[in-house]
C-alpha cells in the first residue's frame, strides 16, 4: 500500500511539474525582469513598476524586491508594452514600444536618476528687527592682548 501511494505522489508532482514548466514556457507569452538601479549602481528596492500592453490597455504592477527586480511572466505576445519605473527620491522613467517574443525573458535595467522633490513646497519667513546692527562697520580698530583674553568666549 506504501509503494502505491508513494508512486501516486511521484506520479503527481511530476504531472504538477510539467505543467508548471508548460506554463512557464508557452509559446504565447513572453516574460520581463525588470532591475532598477540608481546612478551609482545601487539597487533600488521597493520602486513602482508599470508593464502597460499598448494594444489591449492591460496594467500590471509590481514592486522591485530587495535586489531591486521586479519580474513579470506570462505577459501576451499581441501588442507592445511600455514599461515605467518611479521610486521615491528619483526621477521617474519609462520605456515605449517594447515588443517580446515568443517564450522570450527581456532583462531591462532602468537607471533613475536622482530626482527633486517639486510635490512640497516649503517657505521660511525671518522676522525680527534691525536693533544692534551697525551700517558703518568699524574698521582698523587695534586690540590688545589684554582685550582678547578678557574677552568672554559663549
């Protein structure tokens, strides 16, 4: 009874295996890894990234990992995609116009450049009054020793 269960289970986990490996490889897909880097070369963990199909509208998102990648299986044939990439500090980028083929993995690597925050605008105000401070700055006055060491140093 153990060796049928036990071929059962084999038989199983291969038919689980192959199909698994057929979905991987279907011929009417391709896929995209997606590395995000910054300037320097410094992966970028947790960057936004958009795969867009141009002919059917269809989004998928992610999120770059630890590594920063981001990995996109089973995308359709029909159309070509534009894929864009934001992250937090950086300017964001995007690519147009990507077609893939047919069992293809596309590696892109997307280096964000450093980016300005424009969302926050801060504004310092200075008040206070013009009280202690000379417009006629004395020059050429001759100190003494004496003077600087009396001096209190705050």
């Amino acid at each position: 009874m153990k060796r049928v269960v036990g071929a059962c289970g084999t038989a199983l986990g291969l038919i689980l295996l192959s199909i698994g490996l057929a979905t991987a490889q279907s011929p009417n897909t391709g896929s995209m890894i997606v590395t995000v880097v910054d300037p320097n070369g410094a992966l970028v963990p947790g960057a936004k990234i958009s795969v867009i199909n141009e002919s059917t509208d269809n989004a998928r998102e992610a999120t770059s990992n630890s590594d920063g990648v981001a990995t996109f299986p089973g995308l359709s044939l029909n159309g070509a995609y534009t894929v864009s990439v934001t992250a937090t500090g950086f300017t964001p980028k995007s690519v147009a116009n990507l077609t893939l083929r047919a069992g293809e993995t596309a590696n892109l690597k997307f280096t964000l450049p450093v980016g300005m925050v424009t969302d926050d605008t801060v504004s310092v105000t200075i008040t206070g009054t013009t009280e202690g401070v000379r417009s006629d700055p004395l020059i050429g006055i001759s100190v003494t020793s004496r003077q600087i060491d009396e001096t209190p140093i705050i």
